[in-house]
C-alpha cells in the first residue's frame, strides 16, 4: 500500500508542478512581449476609425471606434473588419493585440478564427483565400494606448 500512496503522492506533486509552471509560463509570454513602434496603432478617441494590416498570411481591413461611457461605466472599445487568408491553409487566426505606451502586450483578443478538419474518406477541406467579418467590443484597458494585430497560418501540410 505504501508504494501506491507514494507513487499517487509523486504523480499529484508532479501534476500541480506543471499547472504552476503553465500559469506563470503563459503570463510572462503575454506580458513580456513587447510590439516595436512601427507595427503598433495609437488608439484615438471617437471615431470610427479605419485602416488595413499585412502579415504574410493575412490581409486585415478594420474600423474602430472609442465609445466613452456614460456616469460609472467603463470606456469600451469597438472593433470590426474582414480577415482574408493570403493562401490555402488548415488552422488560421488573428488576434488585436492591446498595448501599453510601451508597445508592451497587456492583452489580446481573438478576431477571427477557422480551423478545417478531415471530411468524408478522410479528405481535409482547405481555404483558398477565405475571409471572414468580425465585430468586438471590449472595455479599454488601464494603460492602453494602442494596439497591433497578430495572426497564426497552419498551412495544409502541417507546416507554418
């Protein structure tokens, strides 16, 4: 019985050893980024808005806008657009990212997302220049003073 209890102990230690590691390792990959000044957005008042984004996946057109808010409500903040893939892929993504008068990443929020998964006979059905809309509102963040875009590009061949 004492090896079982030892052997559970080990794997329980060893399991929130890993959560711990996972909650501090994604904390510092968000907050120790920092976007150079000629790819962030400074974030201006009213609005809306409105300009384009080039990765080498994506094509990004948006519009936003700054919306005070009333009495004891927060400043929110509205952004819509297309996303267009540049190519054939399988997983793609794009992100806003918020920044601080550092360029440093305070946050980020999904814009866009489409993943393709394996059809009939085990054929995968891939994108060839898909776009998408998107509109979000988000509260606007202590500190935020502009923002850039990120985005991820699986192609069909696993590679990126």
């Amino acid at each position: 019985m004492k090896i079982v209890d030892q052997s559970s102990k080990t794997v329980r230690v060893f399991l929130l050893f890993l959560l711990v590691l996972s909650i501090v390792c994604q904390g510092k990959i968000i907050s120790a980024e920092t976007v150079p000044p000629e790819k962030r957005i400074t974030v201006k008042e009213g609005g809306p808005h409105s300009g384009t984004w080039d990765s080498v996946d994506v094509k990004l057109s948006y519009q936003y806008a700054v919306e005070s808010g009333e009495g004891s409500s927060a400043v929110k903040f509205r952004i819509s657009g297309t996303a267009s893939a540049k190519m054939r892929f399988k997983i793609w993504k794009v992100w806003v990212q918020c920044l601080d008068a550092d360029g440093k990443v305070l946050e980020q929020k999904l814009l866009a997302s489409r993943v393709y998964h394996a059809g009939i006979a085990g054929n995968v059905y891939y994108s060839r220049m898909a776009s998408e809309s998107f509109e979000h509102a988000f509260e606007i963040l202590p500190g935020m003073a502009s923002i850039s875009f990120r985005s991820y590009l699986e192609h069909r061949d696993g590679h990126r």
